[in-house]
C-alpha cells in the first residue's frame, strides 16, 4: 500500500519498528516481583506445604518462562522485520556489544558481592572467577557449590540460559531468514515459513525433557537452554506477527487481525493464563519443590508454563493500541519504573534474601512470609535502583555509542565498496593467476 514503503507480495524495505512498548515494562516488572516472591516463599518455607495456597506460591519460577518470551520477542523484532523485507539483518557485533553492556557490568557487581559475603575462601581462584564472570557456571561439570550456584547466585542459572540465547540469536535468524527466502519475495509466505521454523525450533523443549531423563537422569540440562527453547521461541513468534502486520498492511493479512482479536479480548487470554497455571499447581506438572520430574509431568509443564507465558504477554505486546484497562494496569508510572529496575530486582534478590535471614538470625525454611517478603522486596528495590542508575544506565550509553560508532563504520566500508570500480569476472580470474589484462 502506498504509504507504508510495501506492497503486498513483496520485500521492500525494513517494517518500521514499532514505538517503546509500554506495557511490556509492567509485564517484565510483574515477572520480576513473581521471581522475588517465589524465592522469599522458598526460603520461608511458605511454598512447601500441600494445600493449594501454597502450591501457587511453589510455582511462581513460572515467571522466568515469561521473562524468556519477553527476550525472544524483543531481541528478534529487528531480524523477524529484515528477513521479512529483505532489508539488511542487524549488525552482529554492535548486538553483541550493546548485549554485553547491558548484563555484564551489573551481574559483575553482584558476583563480586556475594563472593565477599559468603565464599571468601574462593575469592583467590581464577577458575571460580572465570566460570562466573563468563556466565558458564552451569556447564561446569564439577562444581564447589551446591544446588544451582554459590549463596546468592542461584538465581542466575537463568542469566545463564540468556547469555547462550544471546550468542546463538544471530545465527538463528541467519538460518530462519534463509530459510524464508526461499519462500519468494511474498511477505506472508515468508512470514509463515519463519513460523514455520519457529515451530521445528521449539521442539527442542521436549526433546531435552526426554533427553534429560533417558537413559539416565541428567539434571543439568535443565539448566541448558534447550530445554527453554520453546519459551524464546514463542516470543520470537510474536516478533514474527508484529513485523509481518506491519510489512503487509493489507485487510486480510491474519497478522493484523489477529492484533484486534488479542485487542478486543485481553481478558479471555488472562483466563486461559490463570486456569493453565492452577493446572501446573496439581501433581500433573509434577513435584512442586523436592524430587525429579517424570518425563510426563516435564512436558506437560512445559506445556502450561508456555501457555501463561503467552497469554501474559499477547495482550500487551500485539495489540495496535494498549487496552484502557492494560494500560491502567501495566502502563502506569509506578509498574513503569519497577520495569526499569526489574534487571536489578532479579540480580541482587537472593544477596538480599540471604543478608536479611543472617541479620534476623532466621534459619531457612523458616519465618513469616509475608513480612520477610516486604523487607526483602524493599531492600532489593533500594539496590536495583543503585545498580539502575549508576551501573546500568551508563553502561548501556557506553553500548548504544560504541555501537552507533560501529554500524558507521560498516556504512561507510559498504558505501566504498559501493564506490569502488568493477571488475569484469574474466579480469578478476587472470588478475588473480598474475596475468596482465
């Protein structure tokens, strides 16, 4: 259509990004305090016990689930619009730059915190330091400590998985964006084979959950990031449909219907979100807290984490416009702000989980829930905030200018070489064997 710099059935120019997301902040903040929440109940004793209540407490790590979708959509957008377009893909070293910039120097200061606190003994061995600071604790085939990191780091198994996902993006929309062309230059068949791809892409789930339990049971893979493949994938998904409604601005383009079927009903979704995880609250997705998983109850989990995960986001991330309701709800400058700081809440939680109790001389599995969960929350929030402005945002500046500094200079080794002078193959070939033309 004229105006929008496509026309329908064929490539043209990269979809425009569509504007900050709003409501995504709340979302991310949401996930973010259900994590907290999750792991003060834990520790609490809170989420241990058989009755229902207690059962949507041990349930809440289903926000890490979300916070992968949230990362597969946002990260994608700009490779799901130029494999759609046809337009150039991003450029890989100013992502990984910004990508860098943005998780590193925070998790740094929290590694280094919790080391002080509570493993002195390590502080002198470069390994420790290594596998931490490089984000490959998980794969660490004999570690020091126990459970899923050293006191106050359990939580970043999950960073973990991010980082992998990260590093492989690239590579992945690579094979997607090819594997789309060969679809033509029609913007919707393209957009379904990415689906398509999508789709084979987050079978890796289940194929881990059988792996992780035949022949033997091998816990750590639970921790790679196969097994949440199907949690990026979905939000690459969305990717998907944001970037085909924009390159297709046709009526029937199911993209952008489906946009107003999420609009007109946020409300249905968030049903479908809330029966899904009282499911997961019953032994059908498997033990709550201690013992191992079935192969059964793994991929029935997977199933119902994906589902809330999905119908948590849709209606905040699809709609053209943000509901009056949504907006309320996760729009609002408070849930705004708490969105901004959610990568600080997530770091430092479990350092303040942990200093609380040894202040308060509570042993774990102990202590009132409610009331620990407020002075940890409120304690955590001081330090995301710290972190937010004096670590975060510079760091992310520096990676924004770096960046820009780098795709100038890849524009302008394209635009000389766009400059420079052809020459015919034949000439190229005997130049190249040192024949004179």
């Amino acid at each position: 259509m004229a105006g929008t710099g496509y026309r329908r059935g064929s490539p043209g120019r990269a979809a425009p990004a569509d504007p900050h997301i709003d409501a995504l902040d709340g979302v991310r903040a949401i996930a973010a305090f259900a994590v907290l929440t999750f792991h003060v109940a834990i520790e609490s004793g809170a989420a241990l016990g058989d009755d229902f209540f207690t059962g949507l407490l041990a349930r809440g790590d289903v926000a890490v689930p979300i916070f992968f979708t949230l990362s597969g959509l946002l990260l994608y957008r700009p490779w799901a619009a130029a494999a759609l377009a046809g337009g150039p893909a991003p450029d890989t070293r100013a992502y990984l730059v910004r990508r860098a910039l943005r998780i590193l120097p925070a998790y740094w200061l929290v590694v280094a915190a919790a080391l002080a606190l509570w493993s002195r003994d390590r502080l002198g061995d470069p390994g420790t330091w290594l596998v931490l600071l490089t984000l490959t604790q998980t794969y660490h085939p004999d570690p020091w400590w126990a459970g899923l990191g050293p006191k106050g780091l359990a939580q970043m198994w999950s960073l973990c998985v991010e980082a992998a996902f990260y590093l492989l993006l690239p590579l992945l929309a690579a094979g997607l964006a090819a594997f789309a062309r060969r679809a033509g230059a029609d913007v919707g068949r393209r957009a379904r084979r990415l689906l398509l791809g999508l789709a084979v892409l987050a079978l890796a789930s289940p194929v881990t959950v059988v792996l992780s339990h035949h022949p033997v049971y091998l816990p750590h893979l639970n921790s790679w990031l196969p097994r949440s493949m199907a949690y990026f994938a979905c939000g690459m998904a969305f990717a998907v449909v944001l970037a085909w409604a924009e390159g297709d601005r046709s009526p029937g383009n199911p993209a952008r219907r489906l946009r107003r079927s999420v609009a007109s009903a946020p409300g249905t979704l968030w049903l479908v979100a809330a029966l899904a995880y009282a499911i997961a609250v019953t032994p059908v997705a498997g033990p709550r807290f201690i013992g191992v998983e079935g192969v059964w109850p793994g991929l029935f989990k997977t199933v119902l984490y994906a589902t809330v995960a999905v119908c948590l986001v849709a209606p905040a991330a699809l709609p053209p416009r943000p509901a009056p309701l949504i907006g309320r709800i996760l729009g609002n400058r408070v849930i705004r702000w708490l969105g901004r700081i959610s990568y600080g809440v997530f770091l430092w939680q479990f350092v303040a989980l942990h200093a609380w109790y040894q202040l308060t001389a509570q042993w774990p599995f102990t202590g009132g829930f409610l009331g620990n969960l407020v002075a940890v929350a409120a304690i955590t929030i001081m330090l995301a905030e710290a972190t937010h402005r004096l670590v975060e945002e510079p760091a992310r500046g520096l990676g924004r200018r770096i960046s820009a500094r780098l795709r100038r200079g890849a524009a302008a080794g394209d635009a000389a070489s766009a400059a420079a002078p052809h020459v015919k193959p034949e000439h190229a070939n005997r130049s190249s064997s040192g024949a004179l033309p």
